[in-house]
C-alpha cells in the first residue's frame, strides 16, 4: 500500500451560506485540494491546490476533519486532512480544465449530498477546530 495525504479547504461564504466545491474530472465534487507532495506541509499543499484549481489564494485555518480510506484497487491507504480556509485574493477560474470541469458555490445541503463521508455534516465541519502546528 502507498500512502497518499490528501489536503482540502472548506471556503464558507458566509453571507450566502455556501461552500466552494469542484467537480473533478472523473472523480466528481469535492472541497478544492488535492495531494500532499514530497516535502510539503499539509498547509502548504493545500494552500497550492486551491490555487491550482480554483485560481483563489487562501488562508489556511483549523483542521476540522480528518477521514482515511483504503482504496485496495490502486493500493492507496488515503489520509485526508480538511482545513477551514478563508480568501484572501483572486477570482475564481480554472485553471487546468483537465482536471476540473466546475467550480461552484453550493448551499449546505447539496454540499452534504455531494461528501456524505462527512456523517455529520458541512454544519459539524462549520463548528469543528483542531488546531494544525507544523512543528519544523
């Protein structure tokens, strides 16, 4: 099994009461985020593939899930680590249309159909907080 960490933002437009998802090229929605290179902080990863996906410079906040999965057919042991994120610039667009075919602002209730491993919902994600220290 290869071990693969994956890194996703929950933006929260709180005014609309959505969250930003993308639409993965074969792999449906999802949180904007993607894999953990070599060498990169969780944080670092994640404020990369927002960017890469949705053309939007993020503030990476608390960890407010961590899921794991084992996906036996590609013998990947998956961790995915999601962090409350907040803009700080751009205008969304994609970027690599490859790998993204929408990006969209969701209400909560779509969102919780779209990632039902989150059993509680986008609403315990909103209220959760770990802190996340990268310790060198």
């Amino acid at each position: 099994m290869i071990r693969v960490d994956v890194a996703y933002a929950l933006i929260y437009k709180e005014d609309k009461k959505k969250i930003l998802m993308v639409n993965n090229n074969g792999g449906g929605w999802s949180l904007p985020g993607g894999a953990v290179e070599q060498g990169e902080t969780l944080e670092q990863a994640v404020i990369r593939e927002v960017k890469e996906e949705t053309n939007l410079t993020i503030e990476a906040g608390e960890i407010v899930a961590v899921n794991e999965a084992i996906f036996e057919e590609k013998e990947h042991h998956a961790l995915f680590i999601t962090f409350k994120a907040k803009v700080i610039e751009g205008e969304i667009s994609i970027i690599d249309k490859d790998e993204i075919s929408e990006i969209e602002w969701v209400d909560i209730q779509k969102a919780n159909e779209l990632m039902p491993y989150h059993p509680n919902g986008v609403n315990s994600l909103l209220k959760a907080s770990s802190p996340y220290t990268f310790q060198g």
